[in-house]
C-alpha cells in the first residue's frame, strides 16, 4: 500500500505514532496479489526491495556481516528457530532473531538474546528507517514497502546497528520469491518440514512448494534439511545440484541421545523431535567454526558407528547446547497454560500435517491427564483464514473428542471492522466452520456414542466473548457472566452454563490460526501487551 498524500496518519515521532504508520502499510491481500504478478520474474521482486534497502542506507552486501541462518519451511520452521537461537545464544553469542507473524505486539518479530527489543529501540530505529524511506519516496515513483517487507528492513537495521553476532532469519512465506531472500550470502541455510500451504501462492504440490522453498539455497552456503516426502526431497536435492548447494539430511535425536541421554526439548510434542535436530545442525554449523565464548562447550562428530551413512553427521552436545534446547520457549506452539480449573492448551497449527501433530500432542496430554485427574470437560476453539480447507482440519480434531466446540474470528475484541473485513463477513466463515463441524459430527457415529449429547458448537463474534463463556462458570449467581452484544450466540438453554459450572477441569485446545492463538494470548496473558524489555 502507497500511502496516499492525503492520508490521515499519526505522524508523532512515538511508539504509537510508529504503530499507525505500520497499520496503514499492512495490506496482505495485496501484498499477496502484488508477490503472485512478481512470480514469474522474481527479479522484479529482488529489484524492489534491494531498492528500499539501498533507499534506507544499507547496500546487500553489508547483510553478509550478519552471519545469517535462514530457514524456511511448512511445519516447524519458527519452532526451529527458537531452538537455534536458543542453543547459540546460550554458548555464548550475541543472537538476533527475525521471525512472523507476531502474537501479541510486533516487536516480537525482532528479538536480541531472546527477547523483543524494547519500545524505546523499536522507536528510535522505525522512524530512521521510516524517514529515509519516506524522504527518497518521490524520486522512486512514490514507492513504499509493504507491512513485511518495512518489518524486513527495519530488522536488517536494527541487528546491524545493534552489532549483533549471527542472525537467525525465518523466512515468511516461501524462499524463493520471499523478500528476506535478498540475502546473498548466509552462514547456513535450513529447510523444515514440507506440506501444503499457501497454494495458490508456491503451488498445489509439495514437490512444487520444494521448489519454492529451495529457493533460499546459495552457492557453495551449506543447508540442511529434515526427512522429507521422497518426491520434495528429490526436487531439493536436484535444486541444491543446480545452484550448486552442498545440501544434508539431519539425523534423527535418537541418534544424539545414544551418546548422551535423553535430551529434553522446552516445546511440548513428539514432532518438536524434528526440529530439535534441524536447530542442532544449523547451530553446529556456525559452533564448529567459532570456539564458544563463555562455555567452551566442545563439538565432537559421533563415531561412523553411530550414525546412518545417508545422513549427515550428529555431533556430541555440550552442556550449554542442552540447556539451550531445555530452555527454549515459543509462545503458541504446543503452549500450555493454567488458568486455575481451566487450561488452555494453545498451538497455531494451520496446515493437515500440523494439525496432525498438534492433535497428537493434546491427546497425549489428555491420556495424562485423565491418569491423574477426573476426566473433565473438553472444548475446542477454533478459526481459520484464506484458502485454507476448514473441513480437512477439522475432520483431523474429531478424535479428540471435544463437548463444546467454538468458533469465532481472528479478533481479540468486537470492532467493525478488522484489516477492511467486516466482523459479520468473518462471521460467515465462522458458521461456515461450525456447520462443517456439525456435519463431521454426525457422520461420525463413534463419537456420537462417546459423547452423551454430542459435541455442540456454538459462534461467538470475538475471541474474548468466546474466553468469557468459558469462564461462565467463575461469575457468581448476581453478577451478570457476560456482557452480552446483540451479535453473540449464546447457548438457549440453561443447561449448558450448569454443565460448566459443575466441571472439576476444563481443558480448551486452541488452534486452527496463530493469529488466534496470539488474540487470545492477548487476554490470558495480559502482560505480553503491555511489558517492555530492556
């Protein structure tokens, strides 16, 4: 989006004034339609935003300074990142971190040693890369960045600046017409599970999105991957050839914990396993080549014996490696939290293959659980966006076996309207959602015995008016549970509110979106909102 000179626009040099100018450039729509008219000269889209670099004082070639590792992928690839970024910066370095989409507020997108930079930094170096942009925008045709490409940009300032040691960059849709690929010379390149996704956008095949992703490769930079479909392997394998990429298939953890034990992973699931060993070969990538500042943790290959021969080498872990992967967080990927008789059970899974794990992950919590506990009642919040096959996703959920199953748009609040769509045009998609479930429900007569009035389901217009019925139970008998719009569902019978009421534990798995991950992380931890890091 251009901002057009008549635009009405917070100009403040504040934090606030920058949050406006970012709300006017976000348009992903047409970001989306402007990447596909691109595709098929991916020039174009290196050209333009090798431009709006240039434009705010840095040339490509002082992105080398950065140590970059890039990553991308389906499934996994922040989740690998986080990893990364932990296990390198508990050996000792300086790390920055690029990373979308945001949760709860957009300077989690950029992080040093871990954590998003503070209001004060993302401040000071918005407006001087806002201002270069802005100043230069007339002799470029009025040209400016869209949302991603500015959030781009400015990380590039922020960790050159800022003079950190190596970069961990996750690439946000694709590889090879993505705008964080101007990199020319990363350390190392990493490549993530493969699935479906984004068709329209990189291809109705996985072995098309290969391609795409492959895309990151560069000559002579080593990349890793993990065990992939034959077919994308073959296309990353023969891309890797032709660019002239020395390209590796990661071992399996269990291939590590032979030699040291069991290794613990701070992200819940068994498909974390994957991305654990991904982060491992990418950091040992950088590891083997610097001495580790404050451990000295040493990094030995693991004998031939050891190890399978189709598979690069696994290397023994150092104190300060475990402890990066122990300590690794990424909020909305298999989180849990506990909000007294309630947990929530939170992860952005968005794709069949993701939806997969994280089904895997909440049923295997609810096997414990039930162990431990009296088996409690079991809800469902769920949305999806886009292209995305809502009933493919949700026939996915049907084994866990949910009482009450909600629906509400990516919105953390009723507003009128949320990036130009009205809140009764998302509403749509969400009765869409509730009528595909219905549906799933009724064809599915296991579940029907399971449950003694079936799984119900129910629209709500935001994600805090749907947390609120959840909660329905904590109001007292004379104090109203929920101020209630004209536009909330709300159950018809009154035996719905008792049934909460009466439940010893509620376990509320939410997913289908990061974006509603993040909304509703927004209410149950209020804090992420409004805290500043120094």
């Amino acid at each position: 989006m251009v901002l057009g000179q008549n635009a009405v626009v917070n100009r403040t040099k504040t934090f606030r004034g920058a949050l406006c100018i970012l709300d006017h450039l976000q348009n992903n729509g047409a970001a989306l339609k402007r990447l596909r008219e691109r595709q098929d000269n991916p020039a174009v889209q290196f050209q333009a935003m090798e431009g709006f670099l240039h434009r705010t004082g840095v040339t490509v070639g002082e992105l080398d300074k950065l140590n970059i590792i890039h990553v991308t992928g389906t499934k996994g690839k922040g989740s690998t990142c986080a990893f990364a970024e932990s296990v390198l910066r508990n050996n000792g370095f300086r790390t920055g971190f690029y990373s979308s989409p945001h949760l709860v507020h957009v300077r989690e997108r950029i992080r040093i040693n871990g954590w998003p930079i503070s209001k004060g930094l993302f401040t000071k170096y918005f407006w001087e890369t806002y201002e270069q942009l802005e100043e230069t925008k007339d002799s470029h045709g009025g040209t400016m960045p869209f949302y991603f490409q500015f959030l781009t940009l400015l990380a590039f300032r922020v960790f050159l600046k800022e003079q950190v040691d190596l970069t961990v960059i996750e690439v946000g849709i694709g590889g090879q017409y993505d705008c964080t690929n101007i990199i020319r010379k990363p350390w190392v390149c990493g490549i993530t599970s493969l699935g479906l996704d984004h068709c329209s956008l990189l291809g109705d095949t996985t072995e098309k999105i290969a391609w795409q992703k492959a895309g990151i490769f560069k000559p002579g930079v080593p990349a890793f991957t993990v065990r992939q479909q034959p077919g994308s392997l073959k296309v990353l394998q023969r891309r890797a050839k032709e660019i002239g990429c020395p390209l590796s298939v990661c071992p399996d953890l269990e291939q590590y914990e032979a030699v040291v034990g069991p290794v613990r992973l701070g992200l819940a699931g068994a498909h974390q396993r994957l991305n654990a060993s991904l982060a491992l070969q990418l950091s040992f990538s950088w590891l083997q080549h610097h001495e580790a500042k404050k451990t000295g943790d040493s990094l030995t290959s693991v004998p031939a014996a050891c190890r399978l021969s189709s598979q690069t080498d696994s290397f023994l872990l150092g104190t300060a490696t475990l402890k990066g992967l122990q300590e690794t967080e990424w909020l909305g990927r298999s989180q849990t939290l506990r909000r007294g008789s309630v947990t929530y059970y939170l992860d952005g899974a968005h794709t069949t293959a993701s939806i997969q794990s994280c089904v895997c992950w909440f049923r295997e919590e609810m096997q414990q659980r039930d162990h431990t506990q009296n088996p409690g009642l079991r809800i469902l919040l769920f949305n999806t966006t886009g292209e995305r096959d809502s009933a493919a996703l949700l026939r996915l959920l049907l084994p866990c076996r949910f009482d009450y199953s909600l629906f509400c748009p990516n919105i953390p609040e009723t507003p009128t309207a949320h990036l130009g769509i009205s809140v009764q045009q998302m509403l749509v998609r969400c009765r869409e959602n509730q009528l595909i479930w219905q549906s799933l429900n009724a064809l599915d007569a296991t579940h029907q015995r399971h449950c003694n009035s079936g799984s119900q389901s129910l629209v709500f217009p935001c994600i805090l008016s749907a947390l609120q019925w959840i909660n329905w139970r904590k109001q007292t008998a004379s104090t109203p549970a929920v101020s209630l719009s004209s536009n909330r569902i709300f159950p018809d019978s009154a035996e719905l509110p008792d049934r909460l009421r009466e439940a010893g534990q509620i376990s509320v798995l939410v997913t289908g979106s990061l974006h509603l991950v993040g909304g509703a992380l927004k209410h149950l931890e209020p804090s992420l909102s409004t805290v500043d890091y120094k």
